[in-house]
C-alpha cells in the first residue's frame, strides 16, 4: 500500500516504517528523537508506520523505563504510554523539523537535559483513531494516495507529555537545521555529564540492549526499521544523524 522513492523530491507523503514499541512511542510524542546513519530526506509530515515483528514484553518493559527514567530528569513523572503496540499498520504522523549529528544535539543546551541524553544513547504528533494495516518498505517512501486521504481523515492529536521545540537557525528555511549547521553555535560546548541515578544507568542500559536486536552490527545500539538504508542512497555516513520531530 505504498511505492518507494528514487529522490527526496519525489515525496508527497513520505512515510517511514519503524519497528515496536519504538514506532507508537514516537507517534504518542514521548519519543522525540529518532536516530538513523542517513540524513533525513525530507521535513514537515512524516508518516509512521509500524512493522511485523511482534515485540516482546521484556522490550516494551525496557523502554518504557527508559522514557520513564529520561522525563524524570525533566521532573515530568506521569507518562501516559500506549495501551497497545500494534504491527503492520499505519500509526499516525509526527513533524520532521530538523536533521543533526549526534554529536550536535547532546551539546545543545537549547532543548532539555532529557532530550539531549535520548539523543547520548543512540537509538508531537497525530495518531490514527483505528490504525491501518498495511506493509512497510525500506528508508522513507511515499504512502498510496487512497491510503493517505483515508489515513488523514482518521487523525487524532496526541499531547506530549514535555513538548519540545526545536529552534531553526534560519525561520525561512526549514531545511537549516542539517548535520552540521550547529558547529558554528557549539564551538567549544562539550556533552552534558549529569551523574546519572542508579535506577537512570539501569534503563539506559536496558534499552541499549533492546536497541540492538534491531542493528546489523550489536556495537551500534540504534534502532533500525525494516533495512538499513534509505531507497535513495545507498551511502553509509560515519556519523549519526538524528531526525528531530516536534
């Protein structure tokens, strides 16, 4: 129910396939940082689509502990997570506002603390009222027309239990925020080094170990949706970039 995209300027409803629980958790907005070896080809609406495998209780356990640990460093405490973490249907949307290395976004003192040690481990939107089955492709692609006016009609909007906001460098240009762009701002700023509660070293671990159930290499924990690379590119950058959404 979608076509792959040979170019970033073909998208007109990208849509990317993500393993659970990490797919749901990004369209709740309590994920707000998705990690991947590729820059992001496109901003604004992305689409999210869940894929098959059925994910163990003992990884939906480990992240929700994660987030769970991470908001508390921003004193939020009361997270809502998903009921349900269905596969092979289209959850909803979230916003691609920025692309940036990882190295960039834990030196960013910009956003929260919280964010920036999602962003250390490597690995808002609107959720469809009754999700849509459907099959996944590799990296971004564009969702059939029929699906996309049926999917849209069914939008709900999700409350972020610490909604983000990620600053662009240039208002007019909504591709500014690229791997990169915020050498010049970070000059010298070094990644934040909070000493981490025993209980917050515990969940990072965990959901490490979650990761990289996904990754064709275990020394990279990042999470990995169905094939590695985007349909448009097949060529592997040396550092992480992140996918803001908002």
């Amino acid at each position: 129910m979608g076509s792959s995209s040979k170019s970033g300027e073909n998208y007109k409803n990208p849509c990317l396939t993500m393993h659970q629980p990490w797919a749901s958790l990004l369209v709740h907005g309590i994920k707000r940082i998705e990690g991947r070896s590729w820059p992001a080809p496109i901003r604004g609406r992305l689409w999210i689509h869940a894929a098959s495998k059925v994910p163990d209780p003992g990884t939906i356990k480990a992240m929700e502990d994660y987030y769970r640990e991470i908001y508390a460093v921003n004193g939020i405490t009361d997270l809502k997570f998903p009921e349900h973490y269905p596969i092979s249907r289209l959850l909803g949307c979230v916003e691609v506002v920025g692309c940036v290395s990882c190295e960039e976004l834990v030196c960013w003192e910009e956003v929260p603390e919280g964010v920036r040690l999602e962003g250390q481990q490597i690995f808002a939107g609107f959720k469809l009222i009754v999700p849509f089955e459907m099959r996944g492709y590799q990296g971004v692609y564009n969702l059939e027309r029929k699906t996309y006016e049926a999917a849209v009609r069914g939008l709900f909007p999700v409350k972020a239990p610490l909604p983000v906001k990620f600053p662009l460098l240039d208002p007019q240009d909504p591709f500014s925020l690229k791997p990169g762009a915020l050498a010049s701002y970070l000059s010298g700023s070094k990644a934040s080094e909070m000493e981490k509660s025993p209980s917050l070293s515990a969940a990072i671990a965990g959901a490490r170990a979650a990761a990289t159930q996904f990754s064709k290499n275990n020394d990279q924990p990042i999470t990995i949706q169905e094939g590695e690379m985007p349909v448009s590119s097949r060529t592997r950058h040396k550092s992480k970039e992140e996918l803001k959404t908002g």
